[in-house]
C-alpha cells in the first residue's frame, strides 16, 4: 500500500500563542513567511530534552507586554474567512481604525513588512486621519507619507488656527514650529488677491494661481527644511504615494 502525501498547500504545522489570559491556535507558516521575527524565532534549537514551545497548549509561545485584542487584530488580517475574503465581492476584514493602528503596530515590531504596507493602505484610503493622527502615528510607526501629508495640511489649512492645547499631542517643540510655519506663510484672500491684480492690469485669476504657486512653493520649501530630514529617516521608499498591498 502507497504510502500518503502530504499536500503541500494544506497540511499546517500549528503553533499555540498565549497572549494575556488567552490562547491562539494558528498554523505557523504565516508566522514564518510573514515576520522576519517569527521565522528566526522558530529556527532556534530547542534542545534534546526540551518541550518545543508553541506545540500546545501547555507549552504555549508566551507573548509578554501585549494586548490580546491587538494580537486578534492582527492574526484576523493574516488568517481572513472565507466570509470576509467573499463580502459583496469587495474584501472586507471588518477592522476599525483602531484595530487596523494595532495591526500596524504589531507588523512593525514583528517586522511584518507586507502586513505593514497592507495596514497603512487600509488606514489611508478606507479610514479617516485627521492630520494630527497622521503626524503621531508616523512617528510611532516611522511611516514618512503619514508625516509629511499631517504636518502640510496642518500649515496651509485656511481654516482657524489649531490651539496649542490641540496641537499638544505632538509635542511644544513641533506646536511651535507648525503655528510659526502658518504665522509666516502669506494669506491666499481671493478678493484682496484680484484687487492687487487689477491694480497693475494683470488677469485677477492669473495672479491667484500665480501667487498660490508662490505660497505652496514657500511650504514646501520650510516643511522640508524644519521636517524634512525627520520625514526621510523614515522612508527609503517615495513619498508620492501610499503603499500597496502586494
């Protein structure tokens, strides 16, 4: 009698994490394929005589200092349903931001590359930052797209300047640095704009797209020169746009 195969595709290896008072069951070839972490991690010997961890349930990979909430979050993104994966033909891993900050959170530390690109799209394009969110996340995370689009629309917003008790989040040092940006920008007014351009003969729509480029060239130039070098440090990749999932 032939001896049986195992299938290449679907025959798993589980591995049994402990996150709080909680215990998860997975198979351990995400783990490995995914985190750069995980798969040196479980390349490690572990002895003649000793129980391998995470092989069950009493011997389980004991994850200290994490929320099990957030480690659900991240295990539902690796590990998705065949419900969420066939959801009105759109995917939908029924995340909230929340949820999908921890994921981010999680990729990071466990150096989770793909999981982080795919965090970072869905919180970019299915949620809603707010540019101070943006500027604290990015420094959490080091996501330098994040930065730069949080501390540009902080500076030429049109709308009331922020207070410092609302900037506080980011720290005085950076407050300070976007209200003098915002106090040393010239002010686009329409009405005060086509004036200045009637004045001297000049199309009044022309000078506002004239003096707009000025101003915006003005930004970027004092963003890159206050942020610029904070806003590299973390991107090796370009800043034009938000990343994929592969």
């Amino acid at each position: 009698m032939a001896e049986d195969t195992l299938s290449s595709d679907f025959y798993w290896d589980n591995v049994v994490f402990k996150v709080e008072d909680q215990l998860f069951c997975v198979p351990r070839f995400e783990f490995v394929r995914l985190s750069e972490v995980f798969a040196d991690m479980f390349c490690l010997p572990s002895g003649p005589t000793r129980q391998r961890e995470g092989q069950d349930r009493e011997h389980p990979i004991v994850l200290e200092g994490y929320k099990k909430d957030e480690f659900n979050s991240l295990l539902r993104v690796m590990y998705p349903t065949a419900g969420s994966l066939i959801s009105d033909t759109k995917l939908d891993l029924g995340l909230t931001k929340e949820e999908w900050v921890s994921v981010l959170k999680l990729s990071v530390i466990w150096s989770m590359p793909k999981i982080r690109d795919y965090a970072i799209h869905w919180l970019s394009t299915d949620m809603v930052l707010s540019p101070i969110e943006k500027i604290v996340l990015a420094r959490a995370h080091k996501v330098a797209v994040w930065l730069h689009e949080g501390v540009t629309s902080l500076v030429e917003s049109n709308d009331e300047t922020p207070t410092l008790k609302e900037l506080a989040p980011l720290g005085w040092e950076t407050a300070a640095q976007i209200l003098w940006i915002r106090n040393y920008l010239p002010k686009t007014d329409p009405e005060t704009l086509s004036f200045k351009a009637n004045a001297v003969n000049f199309c009044g729509q022309n000078c506002d797209i004239m003096q707009v480029k000025v101003t915006t060239g003005i930004l970027e130039e004092m963003v890159e020169d206050i942020f610029g070098e904070e806003i590299q440090s973390y991107a090796p990749r370009t800043l034009d746009t938000v990343p994929e999932p592969n």
